[in-house]
C-alpha cells in the first residue's frame, strides 16, 4: 500500500498488518504486526544520528478499521489507540506533530505518535490525503459524485473546507518547492501554488494515480550507491 524512506531504511506497508523493511530495496524483512488490518501508509519523525547515520526515532503506519501501530526502528511495533473506527487512509509528520487522515471526516492529531486526539472537522466525506507546505496544512476530501474538498487548517486541529468543483477525487496529495501536486481517479494531475486556485492536467495512463512522490527524495537515497 506504501513505502517510506526513513533516512537508513526502506519500510513498506501493507494487507493484513505487514510491514516490510530493507537497507537497498533488494533485499526485504517482514516485520508482521499484531493486526488483520490493512495498513495503508507510514510517516517518520523527525530523525536523530548514530555512528553518523540518521535514525528514525518514530514511525507510525496507519490503516483499515482505526489501526494506529509505532515503532521506534521498523522492526518492534506497539498498537495505539486512536478513537475511532474508520479507516485512516493518510498520515503526515510535519512541524512536530502527526496529522491522520480517513473515512467520515477523520482526522487526528498527535505530538507523540502515542496519544491521539480528533481534530474539530465534522464531515461524512472521506479524507484522503493530507500535505503541509510549512505554514499551513491541507487535506482533500471526497464527497458525493466523487466531488473533491480542499480542507485547510493552521495547527491540524481547525479545518474549514473550500469547495473544488472537481469530479475527480485526489487520492494523495504532496508539498514541492514549486507547491501542490495532487493525484487521482482516471490519471488526473492537479497542480497548485497556494492551495486554492488548482489546475488539472491528464496523465498519459488514465489508471487511476493512488501516491506521488518527491523525486529528489529518490535521487537522495540511490545517489553514490
């Protein structure tokens, strides 16, 4: 379903509670979780250093039916409590706090990844992506008609929702240095600076697009071998 890079380790995220770890995406581990759920992304705070290699001093993996696991290294995971029963489709570590993200207007909060409080957005629609540009966090929500919301919030806690018009969903959202990218149903691409005005472009594949990625975080990882 996902797969992070952690600054010293791949971890990937998956059906009936897997994880999958790896140093060079060769060669995998399996790191089963005490869980039937699907989890369907993973987020790491920030890191720390040892013997001059980053570490990641926490991970939380979200996924079907509420599950909240974190884990200190990828390897031992502990499950959390995260009030509610929907499924939680996103999460985002950003300016020290997790944000999470799912079905019937979920979202929570945490500074810990242990402790997890709902934020006040009220919504039957399904929130499926959550990004944050340094100042301000987004988050897009599908309602009727595949209609999609564009949520925003300064702290993850307050949200008020502007209407898109579009009838494709978003399903993953990501910050950039030239702003927002945004994928989804039937290979579209939308694109914004400041959140609000969004254009929409088709990819050459009309699959529907479920993540996007920064590319310089890939050339991060493979660059010198």
């Amino acid at each position: 379903q996902a797969v992070i890079w952690t600054g010293q380790t791949f971890i990937a995220v998956g059906s009936a509670g897997t994880v999958l770890s790896s140093r060079d995406a060769a060669s995998w581990s399996v790191r089963q979780v005490r869980s039937d759920s699907t989890l369907r992304r993973v987020a790491v705070a920030g890191t720390g250093s040892s013997f001059g290699n980053p570490t990641p001093q926490q991970l939380v993996a979200v996924g079907d039916g509420g599950a909240i696991f974190t884990s200190p290294d990828g390897d031992k995971w502990t499950e959390r409590a995260s009030g509610t029963i929907s499924s939680l489709r996103s999460v985002l570590w950003s300016r020290s706090r997790f944000v999470a993200a799912g079905d019937s207007g979920t979202i929570l909060v945490s500074f810990d990844g242990t402790s997890w409080g709902r934020s006040n957005f009220v919504s039957i629609d399904g929130v499926t992506s959550v990004a944050d540009n340094g100042q301000e966090f987004l988050a897009t929500s599908t309602g009727f008609f595949d209609n999609t919301n564009v949520l925003h919030s300064s702290d993850g806690l307050s949200w008020r929702a502007d209407e898109l018009g579009l009838t494709a969903s978003i399903r993953s959202l990501l910050w950039t240095a030239s702003g927002y990218v945004g994928v989804g149903d039937f290979g579209s691409v939308y694109r914004s600076t400041d959140g609000r005005s969004w254009t929409r472009s088709q990819a050459t594949a009309s699959a529907d697009l479920l993540d996007v990625v920064r590319e310089d975080l890939l050339q991060e990882r493979f660059r010198g071998g």
